[in-house]
C-alpha cells in the first residue's frame, strides 16, 4: 500500500488533512498529539515545521484572504501553531562545541 504524502515528505496527507482540520476547529490537543506521534515516529522537525505547519498556516492564509475563515481563527491557528512548535523544539540537537544556536 502506497501513502500519498506531500512532495515526498514523512507527512502523509492524512497526517496533514486531520492537523488542518484541527487548527481550523480550534483544537490545540489534537494537534499536539499529532505532533507527539510524529516525533514518536522520529520524523525530522524540519520535515513537520515545512511540510505541515508551514503548509497548514499557508492554507488558514488562503482561506482568510478569501474570507473563508475569520480573523480570530487564523490568529487562533497561529497561536496554537507556535503551540506545537514549542512541543517540537526540545528535540532539537545543538551543536556540543558550544557553538551558537
């Protein structure tokens, strides 16, 4: 069986449809979990910042310039974006020479 994903990203489009629909309902939980199991699957977060949390907030920026979808709700995505980005962000590996981040 083939996953259809997103320019050959780690990201299925199911993974993608059910994050989007949770940013557009507002639902921060559903998000972190999808989140949770991405890292579980030890997907890159280079791989979830792109393919899924760029694309998701470029398409809530779509939908609100269309007028599709309401201030509030593309602020709330926003916020609920930045959100999973801080769930990602202790999984980062920095360099151990002490150089900058």
């Amino acid at each position: 069986m083939t996953e259809n994903v997103h320019k050959c990203s780690m990201i299925s489009e199911d993974v993608y449809d059910r994050y989007l629909e949770a940013l557009l309902r507002g639902d921060s939980c559903t998000c972190l979990k999808i989140i949770d199991g991405l890292l579980d699957e030890q997907v890159r977060p280079i791989v979830m910042y792109v393919d899924l949390l760029q694309r998701s907030l470029y398409r809530i920026g779509e939908l609100w310039e269309h007028n599709r979808v309401s201030v509030a709700t593309e602020h709330l995505a926003t916020t609920i974006t930045e959100r999973t980005l801080a769930a990602i962000y202790p999984t980062l590996s920095w360099p151990e020479n002490g150089a900058s981040r």
